[in-house]
C-alpha cells in the first residue's frame, strides 16, 4: 500500500510539469497563430484603405456643344462621318465656353489639363450613341485628370504646394467654381473594370489582366488536371512499385519545389521558339502555368487515392471488376475531393504567379481586351508589377485596388474548393 | 427473410466434446466418391517476399459443401482463401506456386483471365465493405459490369432475388436509395453477400465474414450460408470453432503454413487424427 502512495506521489510531482508545459505549448501555439492572423489583417486593411478609392472615379460634368460644323463638316449625319469629327476641338471649345475668362494661351493649356486626354472619346461616344444630339447642348460627365481625381479624392491636401499638389492655384479655382455648381462628382469606375491599360492612370483598367488571368487559368486547368489525375492514377493503382518509379516520384516531389521562373524560361524555348505558339497569349501562359501546377496535382492526387480505403479496391476487384473498372467507378470518385482540393490550391497558386509569365511576355502593355486564347494579353499580378512601377499618383491606388481583385479571386477560388470538397465528400 | 430462415433448423448445439448429435443433414454427402471436387489445390506455395506463407498444401474444396479453414492467426488461411480467386495477384511482393484448379483446369494458367475468374468466384470480406453508394447500386454494380441484365426490368429482377436470397430484402425493400453504408454491421455482410450472389458465382469465399458482428448477426449469416450451400460452393475462414462445427462439411486445418488436418467436419471434430488439430479444436493452443 505504501509502494501505491509513493508511485502516486511521483506521477503528482510530474503532473505540474506536464500541466505547465501543456499550456506553455497552447499559449505558442495562440500567439504564433495571433501573429499570422495580424500580418493578415495589416495586409488586407492596408490594401482596401488604398485600393478602395480607386473604385470610384472623379467626373465632371461640362455642357457641351455637339457643333454640326465642326463634327460633320459635309452635312451628311452619317455615323462614319460623324465618328471622324474633331472632338478635342469640340471639348477644348466646350471648356473655353464654361470659363469665359480665359484668354491666354498658358491658361488655356492649363483649363484643358483638368480634363483626361479621354475626354474627347467620351463625347464621341455620347454622339454616336445618339446622333440627335448634333447641334443641341447636352450636359456630359467627362473624367477629369489624375491629379483632380487625387485632390478631390483627399489623397493629396489641397492646401499642398503646387508642385507636390500638381494644381495650380488656377486650376484649383476652377475645380472649385464647378465643384459650386455640383458638376464634380465621384462615380462608380467603370473604366477600371471594363478598360485595358493606359499610359493615364484615369483610363486604366484590368480588364485585359482580368480576361488574360481567367482565360490563362482555364488552359492551365484543362491541361493540369487531366495530365495530373491520369498521372497520379498510372502510378498510384497501376505502376509497380520499383527502382523507377520511386526516381519518378522523388523527381515529381523536385519539380514541385523548381523556382517557377524556371518554367517560364522553359516556356519561352520550347513553347515560344520551337513551337512557335504566339507570344503574350493566355494559351501559352496557361500552358507554362500548367506545368506549374502539374506537380501539385500529381502529389496531392496520389495521396488523396492512398487514403481510399483497399477494403473498397478489393470489393470491387472481388466481384470481377477490372483495374481500370475499379479505379475509375470507386477509388478516382472517393479521391476526387481530395483532387479537387489539390487543383484549386494549384491553382491558386498559379494566379498569383507572375515570373513564369514574365518570361513568355504577358508583361505587354495591352489595351484590348484579348477575344480568344492567341490575343495578347497580360495577367492581374502582372498588372500590379506594372503599375507599381508607374510614377503617377493615381497609378498606386490601382495598383491597391488590382491586388484587392486578385485577393478576392483567390478568395473565391478557395471557397470554391471547400464549396466542391463537402459536396463530393462521402461519409462512411 | 422470414425469421424461420434464421432459427436453427438442424443445427446442433455446440458441444465441446464435438460429438454430434444425430442431425438432419445428411451425412453421406462427405464421402469422397458421391461429391465432385470443385477446386483441387496441389503442393501449393505461396511466398510473401522471403516469407514462406503456405508450404505444400494439398486441399480440394467439395462441390455444394459448406468448407471451414480454421487455425491460428498468420497460419494461411486467408491466404490460401486469397489464392483461390488471386485476390494475392494485387500484392507486389506475392508469389504463387504449385497448381490450383477450378472445374479441372488450371485458374493461374496464362490464358486464364482475372476477371472472369472472379466472376465465377465470389468473395465477402472480414469486414463489411459496401460501397459508399445506394444499396441498390451495391447489388446492381457486378451484373452491371458484366453485362448480365438486358434491360433496367432485368436488372431489378437481379438486384431484388440477390437480396432475397441474402435475406435483406424484407429489411431494406423500402430504402433501396439509402447508401449501403448506413446499414448496420450484420446488415451490411448480408449486402456484401448480396453483391457477391448477384454476378451468380458458383463458389462463394468468406473470409471470416462473421468477426465484426454480434451474435444475432452471425446467426443470421449462418442460417444464410446453410440455404445458399444448396446453390453455391463455399470456402470460409474462421476463428469460431463452433461455427466451423455449425456451419460446414468439411473442415481443412492450418498451422504455420501448412495443412495439418483435412476431412469431414463431424470426422474433424470428433477424432481428429493430428494431435495440433485435437488440441486447437479443444482449445489448448491457437
């Protein structure tokens, strides 16, 4: 009895220790995943405080003189005609109207720079929308400048200097004399989604990186996926297990970990030069982002097809199905979420790749929007390393709102997978 | 379906002793020369990588006749059970030598095919593996692949007498959508035998079909093996020396790899003639 009270007497002394250590360990474990979660949040906030403004776009509204004379010399109301019309005349006009006061040329240099370059294919399309407006006066919302936009928008002071402002005192009074008459407004930016790239930060938009990125992640899936599943099936369920193919898996396991430049580089001599597949396009892009990804499809496709219980393979085995029966009517339809998982984690990754995309020169500066896989076109990170690069002001809270577009695309991606996975997942 | 189906009929109590009581079946099945053999293995061997798992056994398997393997854990049953329909193909490292043969010809023979070996030798497994699917589907997937249904009529028709005649039709005819899955243990078995009897194999083989389940369960398969025995020929390992003793004809004995006793059941029981047999039926060693 008394050996019983000196055993117990030795797991007590140990207890506290095991106690202490059990929470010491809890508290790592909090305070590490406390540190990940704030460089999240900084991320994010960061991020939407910057990108949030470049949603919406300053506009003025001019009221402007669709004058007959000058937009359709010849009288002929025809719409090529009137296409062909000087519409930087008309909108230089316009302004001279508003602001009577301007005489000299300087000044007048200096109006016309309140209003993006843009402006004048702004009242082209509101005339050739409606070919009745020619020779009436109709109010137009124009987009103003880059730096209008960022004074109005606060993110310059407009009691800056000048120069730090890019406002001349001028300007600022005639901002602030339409800004009197309710004619600046900031409105929903289509142009920074419907538009492709511009040299102006006011007319930028990702639509060609967004159209690119998608179109790139579609090749990517079609290639990735059917190489990657039949692949991970062949040396899961059928290759024997011998010399070769553990070298084939160790190699796989390399490739998964190959810097992802190095795929662009292999993309650019053999996609691009032997090939010849046309360069910048999404075809090719998402070729090179599919080998990419085929090492991840491989891996996590295999291990998903190990944890098929062999109860199932045998059972079907046993009833006289075929390898392949048994492989492609049980064992691949319980692994699939576990592929499914491995494919958008893939691809995950694959969206946010900019390197390999790099080198097969989807880093073009591209303004149509691309209409098949051929077209060039650039991707959404591509985009960002674009824009971050570029000086103007207005540049960097596009740069923000393109990454915030690309966090929400993986954001969705992701959702997707946990969407699919509980869907094809089978409960025992 | 009917509980009279699970009721020992003729089955006799289990006795230590192992004298039978005069029971209904009819004994002169077991001699050797009224009942064809069925399967006939000859000095086969068979080796995991270096290990020596099965060493010239010599065993035939009766026609129509309940035949229990019984021995310790790792003594060869299962895998002697495995060579019959080459479920040991699927191990790597798994050889086979020696001969094994169905109906007089050679199943590890080069033309031999896999599938339709297994096709004519069903197998259920120790634990109840339904597919994650509908218990029709479970029933419905072998005739499916094998193409024995003309029509969706037809294949109804098949997947109701399989389950029929495993006795589960009356429990499940109003949930044939429900996963297969979701059954209890015992009722899963009887799904899995349903599956099995579905292809219309001639030898059933039963690898210890009974070890997860209670025993209202197991007495529900064994009445279930009594009534298929009329139709199909079955192999079944077993820990249960009452179920041997309940359920088969014949009984063949393993230790370490080697057959050390094979014969009419009642005989086996009885008077053993190996002293191992004697002493594992008994319960002194295994």
């Amino acid at each position: 009895m008394s050996n019983k009270t000196a055993t117990y007497d030795k797991i007590k002394q140990g207890l506290k220790k095991r106690r202490r250590s059990e929470s010491r360990f809890r508290s790592i474990g909090i305070a590490s995943i406390s540190v990940g979660l704030l460089f999240i949040a900084i991320l994010f906030i960061s991020v939407t405080s910057k990108g949030y403004n470049a949603f919406t776009q300053t506009m003025i509204q001019i009221d402007v003189f669709f004058d007959p004379d000058v937009l359709d010399p010849n009288g002929s109301n025809k719409l090529e005609s009137i296409a062909r019309g000087d519409y930087r005349a008309v909108t230089r006009r316009t302004l001279s109207n508003t602001f009577k006061d301007v005489s000299s040329r300087r000044d007048k240099r200096q109006l016309y720079k309140i209003l993006s370059s843009g402006a004048q294919f702004q009242i082209r399309d509101t005339a050739l929308k409606n070919l009745s407006v020619i020779g009436t006066t109709i109010p137009v919302w124009v987009t103003a400048s880059d730096d209008v936009d960022m004074m109005i928008k606060g993110v310059v002071d407009r009691k800056a200097r000048p120069r730090v402002r890019r406002l001349s005192e001028k300007q600022m009074n005639w901002i602030r004399a339409l800004e009197s008459q309710g004619k600046v407004e900031r409105q929903f930016n289509t142009t920074f989604f419907f538009g492709g790239d511009s040299r102006e930060p006011e007319l930028a938009g990702i639509a060609v990186a967004l159209v690119g990125t998608i179109l790139s992640i579609l090749i990517c899936l079609a290639f990735a996926v059917p190489f990657g599943v039949m692949a991970a099936v062949y040396l899961e369920e059928f290759a024997p297990k011998n010399r070769w193919t553990t070298l084939l898996e160790i190699n796989i396991n390399n490739l998964a970990a190959v810097p992802s430049i190095v795929f662009g580089l292999l993309g650019l001599s053999v996609l691009l030069n032997v090939f010849e597949l046309p360069r910048s396009s999404p075809l090719v892009g998402g070729m090179v982002l599919a080998l990419m990804t085929l090492p991840t499809i491989i891996i996590t496709g295999r291990s998903a097809l190990m944890a098929v219980p062999p109860s199932i393979r045998e059972a079907a085995l046993a009833i006289g199905a075929s390898r392949v029966q048994t492989v492609f009517h049980h064992v691949l339809p319980l692994a699939m979420p576990g592929v499914l998982t491995g494919t958008i984690i893939g691809s995950a990754r694959a969206l946010g790749e900019t390197a390999p995309l790099l080198m097969i020169g989807m880093v073009a500066f591209i303004v149509d929007i691309p209409n098949s896989l051929t077209a060039p076109a650039t991707a959404l990170p591509i985009q960002v390393f674009l824009w971050a690069d570029q000086p103007e002001r207005a540049f960097g809270e596009r740069t923000a709102a393109a990454i915030l577009v690309l966090l929400i695309f993986t954001c969705l991606m992701n959702l997707a997978a946990v969407f699919l996975r509980r869907k094809f997942e089978t409960r025992w | 379906m009917t509980p009279t189906s699970i009721t020992p009929k003729a089955r006799p109590a289990f006795k230590p002793s192992f004298a039978f009581s005069s029971s209904a079946e009819p004994l002169a099945d077991f001699s050797p020369a009224t009942t064809s053999q069925k399967i006939r293995a000859e000095q086969l061997n068979v080796f995991y990588a270096k290990t020596h798992a099965l060493k010239n056994v010599d065993l035939s398997i009766p026609s129509n006749q309940v035949t229990a393997l019984i021995g310790p854990s790792g003594c060869g049953k299962s895998t002697f059970l495995r060579c019959l329909n080459r479920m040991n193909d699927l191990i790597d490292v798994c050889r086979v030598e020696g001969n094994v043969s169905l109906d007089g010809k050679d199943i590890y023979a080069a033309d031999q095919d896999v599938v339709m070996l297994r096709a004519r030798v069903g197998m259920v497994f120790q634990k109840p593996n339904p597919f994650p699917k509908s218990i029709y589907e479970n029933v419905a997937y072998g005739p499916r692949i094998h193409g024995l249904a003309e029509s969706n009529d037809e294949l109804d028709e098949i997947v109701f007498t399989s389950l029929e005649r495993a006795g589960l039709l009356a429990e499940v005819k109003d949930r044939m959508k429900v996963p297969g899955t979701a059954l209890s243990g015992g009722q899963q078995q009887r799904l899995c035998i349903a599956r099995a009897i579905a292809v219309d194999p001639e030898i059933i083989l039963m690898d210890e079909p009974c070890s997860a389940l209670d025993p209202i369960a197991t007495a529900k398969i064994e009445g279930l093996i009594e009534e298929l025995r009329t139709q199909y020929t079955i192999v079944i390992v077993t820990h249960s020396m009452q179920q041997a003793a309940r359920v088969s004809q014949k009984t063949a004995h393993f230790h370490m790899g080697e057959l050390v006793e094979s014969g009419a059941t009642e005989q086996v029981f009885s008077s053993p003639e190996n002293h191992m047999t004697r002493d594992y039926i008994l319960g002194r060693i295994g």
